[in-house]
C-alpha cells in the first residue's frame, strides 16, 4: 500500500461525501482511506456505511463506541494503516484529485523523505471541488534540507493535513491524546526531525472555514483547555530530543514553543470576560511563557509579529511591561548594568564575594537561565560561582578574557 489517509468523522453530515468523493477520486490506485465515525449523532455513520459498500476496499469504516476525540482518533487511524505515507484528511475539508499521486510520484523520485508538504488554500464552500482547474499548471517539488535551512519550517503551517508523513516517523510518535492544538506538537516534530523534507506549491488541500467547527469554533467563549498548548508546545522539544536533534534547532523551536504559546494570549483577549479577568489570565499565561521557554524579545518584532500580528505583540509587551514581567535581571552585580539593557540576563560579578545573597539568588533561577559573568579578580569566587551555577543547570553566556584565562589554567 503507497498511502494511508485517515479521516476522523464527528458529526460532519453536511459535507461528508464532498470529503470522501475527492478522496476516492484521486488519481492514484494504491490508497485506502480510513474513516472512523466518532460516535456521531447525526447522519454521518449511515453516510460512510453506504460508501463504504460502493468503494469496497478503498474506503474502511470504522466506529468508535463513544466520542473519544480527534486525537485518539487519529491514532486509531494511524495503527490501522499499512501505508508507506500517512496523511490526514479534515471530514469538511476537501483535496484536489491529483494531490496525493503528485506527492507520491514525486517522493520516489526523490528517495522518499520523511515528509511531504503541498499548498493548503482556506474556502467557504465548493468553488473548487465544483470547477475543474486541470489546466492549471503542477509544479513540481523541491527538496528541503532542514538543518541548512530551519527558518523553512518556520514558515509551514501546524496542520498536519496538508502533509504527508513517512509511516516510520509516525507510528511509534503519535498525537498527544485529548489536547487542543494537537497538531502543533505532531507536525513540527515531524518536521524538525526530518532531515528531508519534500514541498510544492500546488493549490491541492481546501480547509473549510465554518462556525462552530474544531478549534476555530471557540471563538470568544472562554477555552477550559487553554493550558492545553504548553503539553503540545513541549512535545516538540521531547520528541526531538529522542534522536538529538534538539540542539540543531533549540532556537527555532523556542521561537514555535513562544508564538505559539502567544497566540493563546491573543485569543484571551477577546474573550466574553471582564477586562480585570482577562488582564489577570493574559499575565499568567505570560509568565509561564517566560518560566518555561525564555523571554521572546530575542526575536525581531518582524518574526513575532508574522506570527501573531503586530497589533497583538504591542499589546501583549504594554501588559509585560506594565506589569513588570519582563524584569528578569537578578541584579548580583551592581556595576555595567548598562550591559544588559535587553534584559535577557542575570548578572553576576565574580569580583563581589560570593555570599549567601547572591547564592539565594541563583536558587531562584531556572533551568537553562542564562549567566552573564563580568571580569573577575578571584578566581577563589569564580569556582563558587561555577560550583552554584552548575547545581542550578544554569548556561553561561559570557566570560570574560580574565576569567578564560582562570579556567584554562
């Protein structure tokens, strides 16, 4: 089998059979689409046995018994397929004929990477299920070699749907279950670990854009699962850790862990709840933003905004700054303040003695902080300070001649 597609199935009667006719007219022979009806209350269960008569073979329904959610669903999917890539199809979305055949074809040309990726156009309706655009020229891919480029991965969408993934990659590395914004955590660590990455730019997978659908049917409610986003945004960093890849990529995925984590705080702020409430819930978030992944303003505000809108990001730096968030200097040192004007360090001068002060002020760090060593005299006070920083797993980002000198004596 050349290609699995699974598509879970949760009350999507209404554009169903646009979903699965554009899947079982694709061009290529070898696929099976996987759809599992999860615990529908509407017509859709009905809707798949029927097709699943007229396609036997080509389209495999399945039932869950209770509505177990789209994650488990699709690891569900993911154990029943025997295909040599994985894809994912939306139950209201719908994809060109040619999509999966041009990805293939294109894939054994290119000694099959990991993942595959094709253009991903938003709709309202069957414009281009309805039209034929045959005439329209394919282009062909182009291979990507991530750890020469990471700012490409940047760039892709979090949707898995549009991508086809290589069977091994996915079958022991599956969706985080009963998350939001699974997604997330899946798609860029596929892509971070792949060292090969295969992508078009054709018009091929149509996201329908509804209400009261998915993720984007929260809208202005109040989201329960809002700290959802931090297990999905760690998943990148725990998966790509398993095969050492991490460190290739460390600042590109705290820029992914951020923004994402970001956009949350966006959608607080149009929440239906008072402005003292969102006020409270927006520092919060950003707080744990900073605990975990570090201060984003290591990143341009063109790379933020790209992400989550200029206006937003203004927003976002006032409550930071209004509320001092974003104060994260542990003043040890009183001298060449003037140094650190980003706010990206701890300061500590070595010269100072190095007493139960400054040592209850490391403590307070967090893992993966970073140190800013001034010149030091003392080498005594430099093997105290080292001693502290490396009990707290604390990077040192600067040292200055004097002190290299010390340490490579």
């Amino acid at each position: 089998m050349k290609i699995s597609i699974i598509v879970p199935v949760y009350n999507s009667s209404l554009y169903l059979k646009d979903c699965l006719n554009s899947l079982l007219n694709q061009t290529i022979n070898d696929i099976e689409i996987i759809a599992i009806d999860d615990n529908s209350i509407d017509d859709s269960l009905n809707i798949l046995k029927d097709l699943e008569q007229k396609y036997y073979g080509k389209l495999k329904v399945y039932h869950n018994s209770k509505n177990l959610g789209q994650s488990v669903t699709r690891n569900k999917g993911i154990e029943l397929a025997k295909g040599e890539y994985i894809g994912f199809v939306d139950s209201d979305d719908y994809v060109n004929n040619k999509m999966y055949q041009t990805m293939y074809e294109e894939a054994v040309l290119n000694n099959y990477p990991e993942v595959i990726i094709t253009g991903l156009c938003f709709v309202k309706d069957n414009y281009y299920l309805e039209n034929n655009f045959s005439f329209l020229n394919r282009a062909k891919g182009k291979i990507i070699n991530s750890t020469e480029n990471p700012d490409f991965i940047l760039n892709q969408s979090p949707s898995s749907c549009n991508k086809l993934f290589r069977s091994d990659i996915v079958k022991n590395n599956l969706f985080l279950q009963c998350k939001m914004w699974e997604d997330v955590g899946f798609t860029f660590s596929k892509l971070f670990n792949a060292k090969r990455i295969l992508c078009f730019n054709n018009l091929d997978y149509f996201y329908r854009k509804r209400e009261n659908s998915g993720v984007s049917s929260k809208g202005f409610d109040v989201n329960k699962n809002l700290l959802d986003i931090f297990a999905v945004a760690d998943q990148i960093e725990i998966e790509t850790k398993k095969i050492n890849r991490y460190k290739l990529f460390e600042k590109e995925i705290k820029f992914i862990q951020i923004t994402t984590c970001l956009q949350r705080v966006t959608e607080i702020m149009n929440w239906n709840i008072s402005d003292v409430s969102k006020e409270k819930l927006c520092i919060l978030m950003c707080n744990l933003i900073i605990k975990k992944y570090g201060y984003w303003n290591i990143y341009s505000p063109e790379e933020l905004s790209s992400k989550i809108g200029i206006t937003n990001l203004d927003k976002i730096n006032w409550l930071v700054n209004k509320n001092k968030i974003n104060s994260k200097i542990c003043l040890i040192n009183y001298s060449n303040i003037e140094t650190c004007k980003s706010k990206k360090y701890y300061i500590v001068n070595t010269s100072l003695k190095i007493n139960n002060g400054i040592i209850n002020s490391l403590n307070k760090l967090s893992s993966g902080d970073i140190i800013l060593i001034s010149s030091s005299h003392s080498l005594d006070n430099l093997k105290l300070l080292l001693n502290e920083i490396n009990k707290q797993d604390l990077k040192i980002d600067y040292l200055s001649k004097v002190i290299n000198e010390n340490i490579e004596n």
